[in-house]
C-alpha cells in the first residue's frame, strides 16, 4: 500500500549496495515514500532494491541512470528499464537522447526526465570539456527548453535555475527535479550549486533530491523529518 509522505522530498540511495540501501529505507520507514537509485548502486544490486522498494513496500522509485548513446540503444535500454514500472528515470538533455528515451517508455508512466548541466559543474568545468561559451544559467535554462521540445516529461536543474526554467512556456505541465539541495548548515560536498528545500521548492522544482545530509546523519529519520519540516513552510502548487 504506497504512504502518503511528502513525496516532494527524493532521498538518494546513494550507498555502496542494495542492503545498505534497504537498510537505509527500513530506518526511514513511513516518513519517506520516494527514493532515487543511481548509477554507483547499478553493480550493488540497484535494479532489484529499486523493484522491492516499488512492489514491496509502495515506494516511488527515481532511477538515476543519466543515459547516454545513440538513439536505437537509448531506446532499447529504456523499453528494458519501463517493464519495471518505476517513476522517473533520468538521460542526458540532448534531444536526440530524450526523443529516443520516449519512444522506449512509450505506454508506461515513467517519466523522462532530462539532465541540463550536472550540478557539480561550474564554467571552468564546461571549459574543460570544450562546452560552448556562456553563462551557466543561460545554457541550462537554453538546454531545458530543447529537452521539452522533444518530449521531455521534465529536467534535473539545480535550484538556481528553478525558478528561469519554471518561468519557459515549454514548462507548462512538466517536471522540475533538484539535486543540489542542502538543509541549512549543511555541508556542501562536491555541489557548487546548491539551496535550501524550501527556496528550491518555492522557485518552481517539483521535487527535491537529498542525500547525503540525510544517509550521513548521526540520525537519518530525524534528518529527514528537518527537511520535510521545512517543506510544510512551502504550499504545493
């Protein structure tokens, strides 16, 4: 029977295997009903927690696999993922990748969503890469805008491209997904972009990704109840 906790709140399982992730989600119980399962997880038995944690125990499942290739593989790899009925699963923003990804969730109800610039990036990174000059707002806000043109259900953006991205009239109807999000206080790890829950969900995200703040607390379900605290502050749109 799925909970009926704050599902604006994602928390990442961002842990070495499916144990410790079913662990993790035990000591959380009925305060967090929607989790996300990345990559890191994929060899640690991800696909089989993501299927207990949805069949087993009515949670929503995010899988975070940034899916990247040409538009035949992409497509396949998406037709395997959708059989197992999860909620959203994440491919690079390019529209070639997100029209593919479509095609392969075509009738089921995940949700593709795109990634724009990952959120650990700042200009110097792109620069690196040999990414085109720009402001990093105007980029994300730019790639968001071609993801929902081909068929994007929604994007991951950082919270300070909430509010721009919300703003598009391409966002109309779709999805808004923030990592990069840190309870005050917070240690800010590897993100460089980052904001509270609240200031995320109140510039336009849907949900909100958190995990290490949560899965390294000295008490993770207190941790969690902080932020979904936080989060009554903000009215659902």
């Amino acid at each position: 029977m799925p909970h009926t906790a704050d599902d604006r709140l994602i928390v990442a399982l961002d842990v070495p295997n499916a144990l410790e992730g079913l662990k993790l989600a035990e000591t959380l119980g009925d305060a967090v009903s929607f989790y996300k399962i990345g990559l890191g997880m994929l060899t640690g038995g991800g696909l089989a927690l993501a299927n207990e944690l949805k069949q087993e125990h009515g949670k929503r499942i995010f899988l975070d696999m940034k899916l990247f290739d040409i538009g035949n593989t992409v497509e396949n790899a998406v037709r395997g993922l959708a059989q197992f009925d999860l909620d959203f699963l994440t491919v690079h923003g390019d529209p070639h990748v997100v029209r593919a990804a479509k095609e392969g969730a075509a009738g089921k109800d995940l949700k593709i969503l795109a990634v724009t610039i990952l959120t650990s990036l700042n200009r110097d990174d792109l620069d690196a890469g040999m990414m085109k000059a720009g402001d990093v707002q105007d980029m994300v806000v730019e790639r968001a805008a071609r993801a929902f043109e081909a068929g994007a259900d929604g994007v991951i953006a950082s919270p300070q491209e909430a509010a721009l991205i919300r703003a598009l009239p391409q966002a109309v109807g779709r999805l808004i997904v923030t990592p990069g999000v840190r309870p005050a206080g917070a240690d800010l790890g590897d993100q460089k972009r980052v904001a509270t829950p609240a200031s995320a969900i109140g510039d336009g995200a849907d949900h909100i990704v958190v995990g290490r703040p949560i899965y390294r607390a000295e008490d993770p379900k207190a941790a969690a109840q902080g932020v979904l605290e936080e989060l009554k502050s903000v009215p659902r749109a």
